[in-house]
C-alpha cells in the first residue's frame, strides 16, 4: 500500500472513530433520558438495571476516546513524516496530465 493510500485509509479510521464516539454519547443520553422517565414510572428493573449499562456505556466511550486520540495523534505523524500534503500535490497533478 503506497504511503498516501495508507494515510488516505488512517484519515478513514479516524472519522470512524469519531463517529463512534458520538454514537456512544447519544446511547448515554438515551439511557439518561429512560432513567428520568422512570423516575415516574418506577419499574424496579429498569432501576436496577440502567445505571450498570450507563457505567460500561461510559467505560467504552472512555475507551474510544482514547483510541481516537492516539490513532488521530499518530495518524497526524504519519502525515507529516511522509509529506503527505505534497504526494497529494503531485498525485493531482499528475491526474490532470493523464486527462
């Protein structure tokens, strides 16, 4: 894989993980709002239950988190190490020879 393919794909990851990111706060926030309604509701279960899934919940995206910051840190490094800004330069110049 040639180093701007490769970069092209860490960049990938990286969205990826943000989105996963987001995904996870917005299960936070879902729970967060079944566990206020039930405030009202009172199902013991729910009770129980919720606040263990909200923790692991939380947990993960801690995790994530931190992979994404190191994969985006990282992934920033391999840019820079590699010139990445200028193997882009010449692949598009070297797409409007070959057009």
């Amino acid at each position: 894989m040639d180093k701007l393919k490769k970069f092209e794909l860490m960049e990938k990851i990286v969205r990826e993980l943000e989105d996963l990111k987001r995904s996870g706060q917005a299960v936070l926030e879902k729970i967060g709002k079944i566990e206020v309604d039930n405030i009202e509701l009172g199902d013991s279960r729910l009770e129980k239950i919720l606040p263990d899934i909200y923790q692991r919940t939380a947990e993960n995206g801690d995790a994530i988190t931190e992979l994404l910051n190191a994969f985006a840190e990282k992934t920033d490094e391999f840019g820079v190490k590699n010139n990445v800004d200028q193997l882009r330069q010449q692949q598009e110049i070297d797409g409007n020879r070959n057009a």
